[in-house]
C-alpha cells in the first residue's frame, strides 16, 4: 500500500470515526427524545400499525412487550456503531491489515444480519402481541418482510464474507511483515 | 537443519557499516539488525539480490545450512 493510499484511508477514517460517534451519541438522545414528545406511546404504535384490527384497549404489558422487542434491534444497531467506531480508529491510526480489523468487520457484518433478522421477527411478533386482545379470528400472525430487512441481510452477508476475506489478508500481510 | 545469516562475516569483509548497507539496500538498520541476527521468516529474493551487489558476493556467502542446534 502506498503512502497516499494510506493518508486516504486515514483522512476517510477519521470523518467515518466522527460521524459513528455522532450516531452513538445521536441515537439514544432521539429515543429519549420520542418518549419526551410523546411520539413513542401506545397512540403512535396503533397509527403505525393501523392496517390491523387491534383490540379497543392495548395492555400496559403488550406495551412494555412490544417496547422491549424494539429495543433489541436499537440496541444491534448501538453495537453496530461502536463496532464501526471501532474499525474507523483503528484505520485512522494507520492500522488496516490485521486481525484486530478483520475481527472487527466480521462483528458488524454479523450484527448487520442479525438486524434484518430481528426485523422480520419483531414485526410478526408485534403485530401478534398487538392483535392477541382481539377475539379469536381476528388475531394474527403475520410474517412479512420489506426491502430494508433483505437489504441488511445481504449487505450484513457481504460485510461477513469481507471479515474473513480480510482475516485471511491479514494473515497473509502478517506472513509478509517477516520477510524483509 | 537451519539456515544461519552470515552476513555480519561478509560486511566485516567488505569493511561495510550497518548503516551504509542499509542505506545503499534501501531497508532500515532496524530490519538490517534482524536480518543479521537472523530473527526473520525469510528474505525476498529482491533484497537478498541487492546485498550481493552492493557486497560484492553470492546468495551462498550469506546464507548457510546448518545442523539445528539441540
């Protein structure tokens, strides 16, 4: 790799390094902030889910349920931005072909695919919870996925198949680094 | 057997400073260092040609096989 390869990389690496720890600090305060306008409660959960018949009344638990299962994909996302900030320090650095960074591109990709995962799965297990009060009949049990989901699966897929490509560099670079 | 680096043979020969060698071989005395005590995993065939031309000698006046010490 040549010098100005590497100043690219560095220079790229350190506004990526700003930008995903702007988005770790960003993401909690907008969550907070969706409780703190009222944008997050039980009203906004029947607008998103509108399409459904659901019950007259929704349960405090359905809620706290329902809250929970979001907050599982959050929180992938969170791991997935400090893994990114991760990666990002370490290239900034001047360090690219190790096993450090392979290892740590093989944790985004992975958590990238769990994402699109957990994506489909909460929402069937969303709308179930939300159409549990309904009588039977009208409960329902819905396995969908969209576009965003597929596209974190593939792009997760590719990102884990880039990890191991990039463990065996490292490998190789490793080898390399002890013949003068 | 092993491959013993005679190369501090061949430079005290030449009457040749760590640091000219590298410098004229284009590789830092650091790596010279290494390469002399022969704490590496190998020399490319590049800097190996580059040795002999600036001391003047064969791939075999620098490397030689030896019994492995037990």
């Amino acid at each position: 790799m040549t010098n100005r390869d590497l100043n690219h990389i560095i220079s790229l690496a350190r506004l990526l390094h700003l930008a995903s720890t702007i988005g770790l600090i960003f993401l909690p305060v907008a969550i907070g902030l969706a409780f703190v306008i009222g944008e997050a409660g039980i009203d906004d959960l029947r607008e998103t889910y509108a399409e459904h018949t659901l019950p007259e009344v929704i349960g405090t638990g359905s809620y706290i349920s329902i809250l929970v299962i979001q907050s599982v994909g959050l929180l992938l996302t969170f791991y997935v931005l400090w893994q990114m900030r991760g990666l990002f320090a370490y290239y900034k650095s001047g360090e690219t072909l190790t096993a450090r960074c392979a290892g740590q591109i093989l944790r985004i990709g992975k958590a990238l695919v769990a994402i699109g995962v957990i994506g489909i799965l909460s929402n069937t297990l969303i709308v179930l919870i939300l159409t549990w009060g309904n009588p039977a009949g009208q409960r329902v049990l819905l396995v969908s996925f969209n576009d965003g989901n597929v596209g974190f699966i593939l792009a997760g897929g590719l990102i884990v198949v880039i990890g191991w490509v990039m463990r065996e560099a490292a490998l190789v670079a490793e080898e390399n680094r002890g013949f003068i | 057997m092993e491959i013993v680096v005679r190369l501090d043979v061949m430079m005290a020969l030449r009457k040749m400073k760590g640091r000219d060698l590298a410098a004229r071989i284009g590789i830092t005395e650091q790596n010279l260092s290494l390469l002399k005590s022969g704490k590496v995993k190998g020399i490319r065939f590049e800097t190996l040609a580059r040795i002999c031309e600036v001391l003047e000698c064969q791939p075999g006046d620098l490397l030689e096989a030896a019994p492995t010490e037990d």
